[in-house]
C-alpha cells in the first residue's frame, strides 16, 4: 500500500499500530530519502481542531522533523521523519563513551531543539532515551510517538530535558566531578524555569570549561582513588627499576660465562694414563 498525496508517495514498511481511531505506519521517504512516520486519523470529528492547532503551532521552515499534514482516503495524515539505529538508551548501555563524547551528544540534542525550534508537545514525545537515535558519529535524530495528538496536548517537556541531561551525566553526578558539570547542574534547575537556549547557554559555557581542562581533573578525588592513583604511579617506577636490574643481572650473567668458557680453553690438558700404561711425570 501507498500513502500519496499530489506531490509525494510513502510507501508502507510496517504497521505500528492500528485502532478505531487512528493507524500508524512507517514508511519510506521516496522524496528525501529514509524513512518517515505516518500517523492517520480517522475519526474526522477531530479533524478541524487538529487541522487548526497543526496550522498554529508548527514552524514547517524550522521544524524540519515535521513533513507535512494531507487528507488521504477520507484519513487526516500527519508525517514525521522517523529514523532507524542505536537509540541513546541502548548506546549509554552498551558503550564505554568518555564524557566529552556524552556532552558532545548533549550539545547536539539542546543544538537541534533550538536550531528545530520543536514546538512543546512534539519536544515532550521525544525526549525519550529510546526516541533519542545516536550514529556512530554522534549525529543525533528524534523519534515523534504522537499516538495520542488527538488527545491532551498540553505538557510540560522541561522535564524531559532534565532527564535526558541527567542520564548522559550520570556518572559524573554520582562521583561529584568534574566541577564545570556539577556546576552546571546546580544551575539547571533555575534555568529550567526559562528557556532551551539559556540551557544551551550554559551548557556551551560548561562544554568550553571542560574541552580547556585537564584529562585527569575529570577523575573523582576521593581517598581511594588517591590511593590507587599513587600506586599506579609507584608500580610505573617500581617496573623500570626491575626491568634495569634484570638487564643488569642478564650482562653480569653472561660475563661470567665468558670468563668461565675462557678458562676452561686455556687450561693445560693433564694426563696421568694413556690406556694401562703410567706416566712418570718424574721424567
């Protein structure tokens, strides 16, 4: 099955769901490339409401993860991009990332919010760690779930921003370094209260601090790890010491088996007998 309109055709990969309501499909994106979510609504008393408040709130010069909304077989279908992968979630699971490599993905998910300017009900759907997609460069992409755009809209997604932020910096929050995090989310939740580029304010002021300081200053500083940090460090000593010795002991070694080799080739062969007969040395 096709979904088309005069300009575009999305032909159908899956079924996501479907109910007296509403289906919804994933589809593939002949005009751009990739793939897109299609939401149809079937029930058309919704549809002059939605049709309105679609018409009011979205940006479609900006919000570029927004296609498009068309009348389709007596259906109101609305079009998101949708994009396949490694989720935030699953990839904070399953890979070791650095913290700059966390904050990098934190700076492009505030970025592509702002540059976006996601409208509060689409930005409340996907920020989600499984509606979050990550490459493995890093680029970031949102999912939209807006099975239930028919209903309550109003939301608050400062929320999920808080969340997301807080599970990329998880570890730093339990250990309480680096500083320029700790400072920064002791900041967030006054800035919360405001807006997303404030957040992304000070979040790129706490990217800078960490891109200027020191590897060894994001580790914690508790007693432990002093304690394991100095033993690293004295093992590093203690090996070169050893391997010295080892040489040294490996030359002296081998000296004396020159020496004895030496010795046993300049001393004078001594025979007493030759056979059964005796040797006066008298002579």
């Amino acid at each position: 099955m096709i979904i088309h309109t005069y300009e575009h055709d999305y032909p159908i990969s899956s079924v996501k769901e479907t109910n007296e309501t509403y289906e919804c499909y994933i589809c593939r994106n002949l005009t751009d490339g990739g793939f897109c979510r299609v939401m149809s609504v079937k029930d058309k008393a919704y549809f002059p409401e939605l049709v309105s408040w679609l018409t009011e709130t979205v940006n479609r010069d900006t919000f570029t993860d927004y296609i498009e909304h068309f009348n389709f077989n007596g259906a109101l279908c609305i079009v998101m991009k949708y994009t396949q992968g490694l989720t935030l979630g699953d990839k904070l699971a399953t890979e070791s990332l650095s913290v700059m490599e966390r904050a990098e993905i934190g700076r492009k998910i505030l970025e592509k919010i702002v540059l976006q300017e996601i409208p509060d009900y689409f930005l409340n759907k996907c920020m989600d760690p499984d509606c979050i997609m990550v490459s493995a460069d890093l680029t970031v992409n949102f999912n939209y779930p807006i099975d239930d755009i028919i209903g309550n809209r109003q939301c608050d997604p400062m929320e999920g921003i808080n969340k997301i932020l807080r599970m990329l910096f998880a570890r730093e929050l339990e250990r309480k370094v680096p500083e320029p995090v700790i400072d920064f989310f002791n900041k967030l939740p006054q800035l919360l209260e405001l807006t997303v580029i404030e957040i992304y304010g000070e979040y790129h002021n706490m990217l800078s601090a960490l891109t200027e300081m020191p590897e060894e200053e994001e580790e914690p500083k508790s007693i432990w790890y002093k304690i394991w940090n100095n033993l690293k460090k004295i093992w590093r000593v203690l090996k070169k010491i050893i391997m010295l010795a080892l040489i040294v002991l490996a030359v002296v070694y081998l000296i004396m088996t020159i020496d004895g080799t030496k010795s046993s080739i300049t001393r004078k062969a001594n025979f007493d007998r030759i056979g059964t007969v005796t040797i006066d040395k008298t002579m």
